[in-house]
C-alpha cells in the first residue's frame, strides 16, 4: 500500500460515526453531479455507472441506521433513502438532470444538517 492509500485508508477510520456520514453525502453528491454532466454530454454508460454508485452509497447509509438509537429519525430517513433510490432509479431511466439535481439538493441539505451535528 502506498503512503498516500495508507494516510487515506487511516484518515477514514479515525473519522467519527458523524463525519463518515458526511463523507458519505459528498461522495453521492460529487457523484450525481458528474452524472449530470455525462447526461449532458449524452455519455449514457458513464451517466448509468454515476448513478449507480451514488444509489450505492445511499443504499449503505440506508444499511448503517441505527434503529435502537432514534427510532423515528432513521423510520423518516429510511423512507427518505428509498424515495432517492426510486427517484434516482427513474432519472436513470429517462436521463432526466433535473430528477438528479433534485436528489443532489436534498443530499445537500442532509449533509449540512450532518456537519453541525458532528462537528
């Protein structure tokens, strides 16, 4: 492993519960909004891959909800995930930016409500 890969791979794991949660949310939105850009430049299979691993990081913020933590929290989040995932699922299908850029902005709000709680 490189320095660089191992200063990497050591800055995640010494990341709060928190601040991987935002690092998650960037990673999503940085990935949307290089999806946009393939849509508009008509790369379908690049749009298609973007897409795709921003549904993945969303489906694992899905996946590490703590239901015995809050409850009700992570019951509005779980349905706010699934509504992305379906909302990203269809913007897939129809190469619709506006659909993308309407999941890149609440990915955003959800992650400046995530910086001011862990920092």
């Amino acid at each position: 492993m490189s320095g660089i890969a191992a200063y990497r791979e050591h800055g995640v794991v010494t990341q709060s519960r928190g601040q991987l949660v935002v690092m998650l949310y960037e990673g999503a939105i940085r990935f949307l909004e290089e999806a946009v850009a393939a849509m508009e430049r008509k790369d379908l299979a690049e749009k298609g891959r973007l897409i795709g691993k921003a549904m993945d990081i969303v489906a694992e913020l899905d996946r590490s909800l703590d239901f015995g933590a809050a409850e009700d929290l992570c019951g509005n989040l779980r349905s706010l995930y699934e509504f992305i995932h379906r909302h990203l699922f269809q913007a897939n299908l129809k190469c619709d930016t506006q659909a993308v850029r309407d999941v890149i902005k609440l990915l955003e709000d959800l992650n400046q409500a995530w910086r001011a709680i862990s920092m």
